[in-house]
C-alpha cells in the first residue's frame, strides 16, 4: 500500500497542472502545458494578452492540511512577468478539485505578510491551507481564502 501513496503521489502535481490547463480551455484561453520544466507550468494566451502559469498541487496530509511549496528563485525570477499561481487542492473523496487562484502580486503580499512562510534556509516559501467550516485558510496567520477559490477571473 506505501508503493502505490508513492507512485501516486509522483503524478499528482502532473495532474493537477493538466486539471488547470483544461479549465482555462474551457474558460476561452488557448493553453498548453510546458513541456520543459522552467518555473512556468502553463503558457496561456487570451484577448492578445500572454499569462504564465505556476501550478502547485497537494492532497490532505497527515496533519490534515494540503501544503504547496514554491522555489525561491523560480518565484523571483517570476516577478518580471505577468505570472499566476494555481494551488490545486486534490481530495480523492470529492468528485472535483478546488482551485485557489493567486496572481504573482498576491503571493508577494501573502509572503510579505508571513502567510505564506519561508522554508529550508530561505530556498523555498510554504502556503500551507486548511479547511474549516467549508472554508480554506492560511495555516500562518490564518487568512480566509475564499476570496480566490475557483476565481478564475484574476488570471
């Protein structure tokens, strides 16, 4: 049973970058999935604008919360575009995943505000959620994400 949680676990952020690109197809936006691995996930272009897409997926823990880790330097070097994070929350017992949708600037702020924490020696941040009555907020500072739940309309 440990093998198939791993072997699972390694397609998971697969997934969920798939799950993301197929709503924004369905949302009207020509998107692709990168294959190469640059700090950007997606490339999407809608109304003559281009959007990059950073998706981090995560299922329950065993601490009952989804955590979602991004690299330092691929989250600096996304300043200078006009970047988007998708955190996609995976539960194999709800029929759909819930999407929380931040643009770069909200990340920064959520950074800036220790919502979001820096981890392993300053290399990597940490947005570590988890759902209360139905809702799903930061584990630092607990801030309510409602606001960015399934609001495709930021990107």
């Amino acid at each position: 049973i440990h093998e198939k949680n791993k072997i699972k676990s390694v397609y998971t952020g697969k997934g969920g970058e798939f799950l993301v690109c197929s709503e924004l197809l369905f949302r009207g936006y020509n998107a692709s999935v990168m294959s190469v691995d640059t700090g950007v996930d997606i490339v999407a272009t809608k109304d003559n604008k281009l959007f990059g897409v950073q998706v981090k997926t995560s299922t329950l823990s065993k601490n009952k919360t989804y955590i979602f880790d991004i690299r330092k330097t691929s989250f600096q070097n996304a300043a200078a575009g006009n970047i988007y994070y998708v955190f996609v929350i995976h539960d194999d017992r709800l029929i759909s995943s819930t999407f929380i949708v931040l643009s770069y600037h909200h990340v920064d702020q959520f950074i800036s505000e220790n919502a979001i924490s820096t981890i392993i020696n300053g290399e990597r941040y940490r947005l570590t959620v988890k759902v209360r009555d139905g809702k799903f907020y930061t584990v630092s500072k607990n801030i309510d994400l409602s606001y960015f739940v399934n609001r495709w309309n930021i990107v």
